[in-house]
C-alpha cells in the first residue's frame, strides 16, 4: 500500500527561533501587525508499507533520525492512504 | 481580531529537492522504501487585522516578500480565527 | 566606510544534526567514504559604519539576535574592509 | 587520506532571498546600517581519499546531487588535507 505522510517539525516553545524574530521584526516595519512568527519544517514523504501501523513506524524513523533535530525540535504528522478501492 | 495562519511553503514540482533526495537515500539504506521525500517550510503566524480579508492581504504579503523564494516556490495558507464568542 | 562579513553559524559539537546525517547516509549509499558531515548557514552581509569596532558590534548583534540559534549554534566571522585607498 | 572540506553554498545573484531580507529589514528596525544579507549554506565534511584528485570528485558529487540546487544556488569549496608528516 501507499501512504503519503505530511509531517510538520516545530521549534520547542522554549527554544528562540532567530529567523522567526527576523519575520515578525521585517513585517512590523512594513506596518503589520504580528504577533508572532514561528518558523519550522513542512515534508511531504510517499511510501510503501504492508499497512498503516508499519508505515507510521517509517514515519516515526525518518523523523527520529533524519527530519527533526530532538534537542530543539518536535514533530507531528498525518497519514493518507492513497489506495482507492 | 486575532488569527493564525499556518503555512506552507513547498517547492515547485519541476524544482529538484537535494535534501530530499538525501533523506530518500538514506531512509533505503536503513531498508525503509520510499518513493519520494520533499522539504519545504512550515510557518505558524498570529496577526491581529480588522477583519479576515485584511488578514488574508497581511499573509499574502508575509509569504510573497519575506517567507517564499517566487523562483522555486509556492505556498498555500490556512487561517483561523482565534476569536471565540 | 563599507565592510563585508563573512559569518558562519555551525551546530554545536554535541548537537545532532539530522541533515547531515542524512548527506552522509546518501553518500554512503553512492560508495562514498564520508567520516562526517555538518551543516551550517554561511551569510554574507554589506554594512556601513564608522569605524572596524562599530561594524563587529554590529555583525555580533545581528548573529546574536537574528542570525543564530544560541540553544544549538555558534559563530565565528570575517570582517573585510571594502575601502581601498 | 583524509580531507576536510569547506563549503560555501550561496543563491546565485539573480536570485531573490527572502530569508535575508527579512534579517536585512529587521536590522534597519534596530537602526542599523545594513546594504545587503544573503543567507547560504556552509557544510564541513570530513572524506577520505587516496588522493587529492578523487577527493575533489567526491565533494563535486555531494554538492551537485545533495548539497546544493543547481537551479537556484552555486558552490564553492576548500579542501584541506589533514595528514601531517
């Protein structure tokens, strides 16, 4: 089966993000008004698992591994099934 | 009114992704099969506007100067209003 | 007077870097030997001030505030003056 | 042989960058003079080769496949041997 993952990697509410703080500052003297700017990672990963428990063990690996950095960062994702049947 | 805005920022589908690519690579040496992984940005703003047509205008601008490269990507938004009555 | 620096941010020795785990991982599967792979922002900036000491003020602020992500990076910069006389 | 290489990977001049504009714009909001920011990418890799030659080939190979997007970036690099003798 085919799986499409949308995963989205955010900063730690705890931990600064500097390239965030340079949108927010960039708007505010374009006169908008913002509130906060937090600016993470969006992936979009299509693949093949015998089922969906497997695949979100693929999704949970790439992200653990290779997508998110633990000390700074948090991920979630959602899941498609792309078999129509 | 508050709003945040969830974006996402992705490469255009004729643009090649090397850290995709990489993430790919490295995902089928660890055995896992996948068809294709593609890294863009994903960016949670809270504005305040007047009104949703004036928040939709402050996203526009945000993404067309300061957020996304027009060269190599697009972007599409979701806004919500963060006011409960 | 006009100076250029050059700024290299780079993830602290004990912060994983996922991305370059990744590079490594793919080259590793293309037959290459890599012991390791890091990466890091390399920024150029133009800025005009009085004197050398005012421009390193300046670059440190910006890498302070809106360049580099203390939590996980440091920096280090080469300042060059654009004056010839 | 093992090598250490630097590299310096940065948007070609035509291209817009939206991320140092937005630095670039914030720092104008602190009062400083800034005339440009352009925000690329430095990678340290550490390879080993027989020679100087083929280590050269491998970092050609990592830049051009997975660290940089030939459509919109170029690269640079230093190689430094680190055998002493």
């Amino acid at each position: 089966m085919k799986f499409t993952a949308k995963i989205f990697v955010t900063l730690r509410h705890s931990v600064l993000d500097p390239a965030g703080t340079a949108v927010k500052s960039a708007l505010e003297q374009m006169h908008q008004e913002v509130e906060s700017v937090r600016i993470g990672k969006y992936i979009e990963m299509i693949i093949n698992a015998t089922d969906q428990e497997i695949a979100i063990q693929q999704v949970n690996l790439a992200c653990d591994r290779l997508l998110a950095n633990p000390v700074i960062e948090t991920y979630t994702f959602e899941l498609i099934s792309n078999e129509s049947n």
